[in-house]
C-alpha cells in the first residue's frame, strides 16, 4: 500500500490594516524612485526600458495594494456595523431593515 503524502496546510494570515498601509507606502516610494530613475540621461536604452518595465510591475502592484487596503477598510467598517446591530439586539430591541425598533410594551 503507497504512503500518503502529508501536506502543510498553510492558514491564511489577515494582515492589519497598519501592515497593508505600510506596504502600500513602500510600493509608492518604489514608484516614486523608479521614475527618477527613468529620467537619467546617462542610462542606456536597455537600462531605461528595464526600468520602464519594473515601474510599470511596480504601479500595478500598487493598485493591487490600494484595493486591497479599501477591501480591509470595507470589511472592518462591516463588522463594526454587524457589531452594532447585535448589541442592539442584546439589549432587547429588534432590528427590521438596520433600524432598531423598540420592543412592544406589555
């Protein structure tokens, strides 16, 4: 009978919204010294075009970042809202449409 294999299984690791705006700092100075280094007159057309190349991967790597940090922002401003609606809940209200309604007296 063949031995199996035994896999990693590797957990997938939320980073912060600190690391990603971090991240997304380095990629914009990334850009920001690729450009420069673009215009230097003393680089050889093939250097230029290198650098052309990598400011290009480097700017979608930025918009990559950029949505990915709006995506976190998104889902935090989420759990805050469901947070919300279910304290509300826990105080005794209900909740019809994302409005609290008081509970019926009686």
């Amino acid at each position: 009978m063949p031995r199996r294999i035994k896999r990693r299984r590797f957990e997938a690791v939320t980073p912060t919204l600190a690391e990603l705006q971090t991240k997304l700092e380095s990629v914009r100075r990334e850009v920001r010294n690729l450009t420069v280094m673009g215009m230097d007159p003393n680089q050889t057309a093939e250097q230029t075009a290198l650098i052309k190349d990598l400011e290009q991967s480097a700017r979608a790597e930025l918009r990559l970042r950029m949505m990915a940090l709006e995506y976190a922002q998104g889902e935090l401003r989420s759990r805050r809202r469901q947070r919300g609606q279910v304290r509300t809940l826990s105080a005794g209200s209900t909740i019809d449409s994302g409005k609290a309604l008081v509970p019926p007296m009686g």
